[in-house]
C-alpha cells in the first residue's frame, strides 16, 4: 500500500464529473487499498478517486462515530439521494473541510440524511442510511465525483473567504498537489 498525492483545486480531474468503475480487478484494490493508506496518513474521514488523480467513481470512508455502516467502506459507482436541506443559512457547527482544499475550513448546509446505492470492491450492490456527519460525509464524497469540491457550494459570506483562500494559497491551477505525511497542509 502507498500513500497517494492528494490535488488540489484547479486540477482538472476535480472539476469534472467522474467515469463509471467497469472493471473489478487487481488495479482497483490496489487503488482502494491506497485511498484508505492515504485517508489515514492525511488525516481524513473520506477520500475520492479524484482527490488522487483518478477520475473514476470511487470513494472510501473512515468514520467511526456512526452506527449505519462499517467504520470503513467503499463506495464504487455510487448513487446518493438526500432528504430537503433545511432553510437558512450554516451554523457553525456545519464546518467542513477538504483534502483538496487543505487546511481551510468552511461552513456549508447540508442534508440531514442520505441514502447511499453503491456497489463494493467485488462489485456487489449495497445500500446505507446514513445521517448526522456520516450523512454529510457521503454528501462531500459523493460531491467530487460529479466534479465538485464543497466551497463551489457555499454562499455568501463563506464563498468569499474560500475564494480569498485560493488566491493566498496560489490555488486554481493545474499540477499542485500535496503528500500527507510528508506535508503538513492539513494542519
């Protein structure tokens, strides 16, 4: 198992949707094997096949504070259905961040629950409910397989500050990436 470069936002793979996974074999254990090693070492609680320059539609979860599902799961081919969100703006305790947008934090309204259909390493169909962070969790996974990263879904003020974060950071561009482990971007 390997420790993958996570991108960063304005690298083309994030910001287009994600191809459906046809082939169940070696190459995509090895990749879902990598995905957990780099959850892990970044840390994380989930990690997308585009976060690490696949554009296939994968993503694993570590997330243990939740009794709807394995602590840690993959989700290949996944389809995601969310309860309405409710009105009005983000609390502060809706604040997320992003591997791909690291060591930034923002609040973002999201669902309450979700109801995740994916297949797993074998390709076999299961289904979870899931609600609270790990309904939230799947959300922002699910989000970077049609190409989006959560601040492209915040509102005003939050959309400003993630927008003066990318140009601080020298984000937005083609080729920057980070290696959990060895740099500390999510600190």
């Amino acid at each position: 198992m390997a420790v993958l470069p996570i991108v960063i936002s304005g690298e083309p793979v994030l910001h287009r949707p994600a191809v459906p996974v046809t082939e169940f074999d070696s190459a995509l254990r090895t990749l879902v094997d990598d995905m957990f090693e780099t959850t892990v070492a970044a840390p994380g609680v989930g990690l997308a096949a585009p976060q690490v320059g696949v554009g296939q539609r994968v993503f694993v979860w570590m997330y243990e504070d939740q009794d709807e599902a394995p602590a840690e799961g993959v989700a290949i081919n996944p389809e995601l259905w969310i309860a309405p969100l409710e009105p009005g703006l983000p609390d502060e305790d809706e604040v997320e961040g992003c591997l791909s947008f690291p060591g930034e934090r923002f609040a973002l309204r999201r669902s309450p629950r979700a109801l995740l259909r994916a297949q797993d390493i074998d390709g076999k169909p299961f289904e979870v409910q899931a609600s609270g962070w790990f309904a939230r969790i799947l959300q922002h996974e699910f989000d970077h397989l049609n190409g989006l990263l959560y601040v492209d879904r915040l509102v005003h003020p939050e959309n400003r500050g993630a927008q003066k974060a990318q140009r601080k950071n020298g984000w937005g561009r083609p080729g920057l990436s980070w290696l959990p482990g060895v740099d500390d971007l999510e600190g």
